[in-house]
C-alpha cells in the first residue's frame, strides 16, 4: 500500500489543477461582464448575463456525461485495460452526439420555455434570445469536452483539463476584445466568441486524447461502438446522473426563487452569497476529483484497502479544506462584502445572513467528498436516490415549516439540505462497506 506521503502527493497532484481550472471560469465571467459593461447601454451585459445563465443552465443538465465517463475509465484502467478506458471515451462521445443533435433539432423550443420562465424584461428579451440562439451551436463541442475531461479524470490526469479549460478561456477573452470592442458586434459578437473558444477548446481536448491513446486497432473500435447492448451500463449511469443533476439545479433556482420573493434586496444578497459560495465549493471540488480517479482505479485493481485509504486521505484534504475556507470567510466577511457591493442595504442583509455562508462549506464538505467516491466507483444510483430524498423530504419540507423565518429560514433549508446529502451519501457508503459490495459490478 502507498504511504500518505506518497498518495497525498498524488491526491494534490489532481486537486490543484482541477482548482486552478475551475476557478478560472468565474474570473472569464467578470472578464466578460467587464468588457460589455463598457458599452453604451446595460442592455447588452444584462441580456448576455440572462443567455449566458440559460445556457449554463442546459449544459449544466448534461455534466453528467463527465461523471459518468470518468467512474467507468477509473475503474477499466484500475483494471489494466487501457483499451476498455478509451472504448468507454469513444461510447460516450457517441452519446454525446447524439445527445447535441437532439438538443439541437429542439433548440428553438428550449430557448423559448427558458426565457419565458426568466422572465427578461423586454428590452432584454431580444438581446438574450439573440446570444443564446447562437451560443446553442457550440453544444457538440461543449458535451463531447466533458466527455474527453471526463476521461482524463478517470485516468487520474487533470493537467490536461486544466489547460483545456485555460485556452479556452484565454480564446474567449481575446475574440471579446476583437468582435466586441473591436468590430462593434455587442452581444453577437460574445457569443460568436464564446463558440469560437469552445471548438477551439474541443479540438485541443481531442487532439490531447490523440496523443495518449494506446496501440489500438481502430477496425475493432469502431465494430466495438456498434454493439448497443454494451452501452447499457452506460446510458444506466448517465440516467442516474442526469436525475441527480437536476434536482441539484431545482434546488439552487428554487432558492434563487423564494429570494426574489422576499424583496430585490435580498435576492441581490443571496445571488452574491452564492456566487462566493459556488468559489469555495471549487476548492473543495479539486478533492473530489481526486476521489474519483484514485478510488476508481482503485476499486478497478480489486484493491480494496487502497481505496480505503484512498477514501480517507481525500476525506482528510477536503476537511482540511472546508475549515480553511470557513475560517477565511469568517476572516474576511468585511472586506468580501464591501468589494461586491457598495449598497448599504444589500450590505446589511449579506452581514446578516453571512454566518450561514461561514456554515455551509462544513455542512457540504462530506456531499462533495462522497460525490465523488461514488463518481469513481460508478455507483451512481446511490447519488440519485439521496439527492432525490434530500429535495423531497429535507430542504422543501424544511423550507416549508420554516417560512416564518423569512431569508433565515431558506438558509436553514438550504443548509440542512447540503448536510443531508453528506450524511445520506455516507450512510449508503457504510451499508456497501458492511455488505462488501465495493467490489462488484458496478451497478449505475
């Protein structure tokens, strides 16, 4: 078995470009915002803001072709079978495909029910409807990356989504400047840029996969893919996910909803509350990135002790984590909320509620650690079947007792929520621990 020196090492090893990556994507929104705040009218940035969330919003719903992929590579190159790792990428580009040519044939119907549900103010309608109608073509390059990020996770590589995500990026930011600034394009010209960036992106991510591929025979590959019985394990994990991932997104917009209901105020201190909230969670995430690789190959090679230990050293980091970034918000409570708003009654109502903020990275610490044991080990059904009980039995019945408590009473929920999805995660975990079931088959 390895030391802890030596896993520790291979646990940062993943979890510090997974960070790296992941925080760069809110820095390239406020790049963004920056750029079209300097046009001659906040239509632009409120419209593109709108068509950017509805967009992030559908893709979003398809993250789980990453998760999924990843838990199968892990476990087939635990194994020793660098063939099924790359068979398992090239099923699930496939399905990725698929999946973008539905998304798209549907496209024009989507986009209506998600601003009609948005609600844009009409001066911004067209401006939304206008960038999301061209940011929907980059939905092949967007879902066959996750498949490919997927894939380097599962084989304990995240440098190379780390430098996926940075060029993509750093692409997107330069083609702002040219087509905003530069050809007056405004809000076409954001998501001309941003389309351009996300194929560029993907023909880098695949290019990346090219040069790591195995000695394979591409005549068997591609008779391999043919089989359809074989994509049963996979379309099985992907529907779990896919469950999972959209309760996850009904319960950040019901919370965005019941603040909205509560004033502008507070929807303005709660939007900005999460925002530092989901920058803390991608800390956190580098861990569970490393979970998914290491426990995966682990769970592959039929070691069961090393993905215990596996299990523990992550749990360690990401506690580690959690308490560091709960202290440093503690820390700089002050200074975080005078640098996101100069308005005094939003200021107010963030100071208030701050303390459920310091809570929530403790209370959500195990939900993203176990998140991606179970990711690694391909045991997706267990993630859907808490998600779903701790929407529908946790935080809205919470929710709903606790009304009278107004803003308070919505973090309490929301709160509870995110410890409920560590705690019913953990208790799956002992039960497969106790029936020694780590082992077997995957399920999905």
């Amino acid at each position: 078995m390895e030391s802890n020196k030596q896993l520790d090492h291979k646990i940062w090893g993943i979890a510090w470009p997974a960070i790296l990556s992941n925080i760069s994507i809110p820095l390239l929104g406020l790049v963004d915002s920056a750029i079209l705040g300097h046009l001659d009218s906040s239509d632009y940035l409120g419209g593109v803001a709108i068509g950017a969330a509805l967009l992030s919003f559908l893709y979003w719903g398809f993250s789980f072709l990453r998760m999924g992929t990843t838990g199968l590579v892990a476990r087939a190159e635990g194994a020793g079978n660098q063939y099924g790792s790359v068979l398992v990428l090239a099923r699930s580009t496939a399905l990725a495909l698929v999946l973008s040519a539905f998304i798209f044939l549907c496209h024009q119907p989507l986009l209506q029910l998600g601003l009609w549900l948005m609600s844009p103010a009409a001066e911004l309608h067209s401006i939304a409807a206008s960038y999301a109608g061209i940011r929907i073509y980059s939905v092949p390059a967007v879902l066959v990356t996750y498949t490919v990020v997927g894939w380097f996770i599962g084989r304990q590589d995240t440098r190379w989504p780390m430098v996926i995500v940075i060029i993509t990026n750093a692409l997107n930011i330069a083609l702002d400047f040219l087509f905003i600034v530069g050809m007056d394009m405004r809000a076409e010209g954001a998501a001309m840029a941003t389309v351009t960036a996300e194929y560029i992106g993907c023909a880098v991510a695949l290019w990346a996969v090219w040069r790591q591929l195995p000695p394979i025979l591409i005549p068997q590959l591609i008779a391999d893919m043919k089989v359809a019985s074989a994509y049963k394990q996979l379309i099985q994990s992907n529907r779990h996910l896919f469950v999972r991932t959209l309760c996850l997104l009904f319960s950040f917009a019901f919370f965005t909803a019941q603040g909205e209901n509560l004033g502008s105020a507070t929807l303005a201190a709660n939007t900005l509350m999460l925002q530092l909230m989901m920058m803390a969670a991608y800390g956190m995430d580098g861990f569970a990135f490393a979970a998914e690789g290491i426990c995966g190959q682990q769970l592959g090679g039929r070691n069961l002790a090393g993905f215990r230990h596996a299990v523990n050293r992550c749990a360690l980091w990401t506690a580690i984590s959690a308490v560091a970034i709960s202290l440093g918000l503690w820390l700089l409570q002050m200074p975080l909320v005078n640098v996101l708003t100069g308005l005094d009654s939003v200021q107010e109502l963030m100071l208030s509620f701050f303390p459920w903020l310091i809570l929530l990275p403790l209370a959500a610490a195990p939900s993203y650690l176990l998140d991606g044991v179970f990711i690694g080990a391909a045991e997706t059904r267990y993630m859907m079947y808490t998600m779903l009980l701790c929407v529908f039995l946790v935080y809205l019945p919470l929710w709903y007792v606790t009304l009278s408590l107004g803003n308070h009473g919505l973090w309490l929920a929301f709160t509870a929520f995110n410890l409920a999805r560590g705690v019913t995660l953990y208790y799956c975990f002992v039960q497969l621990s106790i029936a020694g079931k780590w082992l077997a088959e995957p399920t999905g």
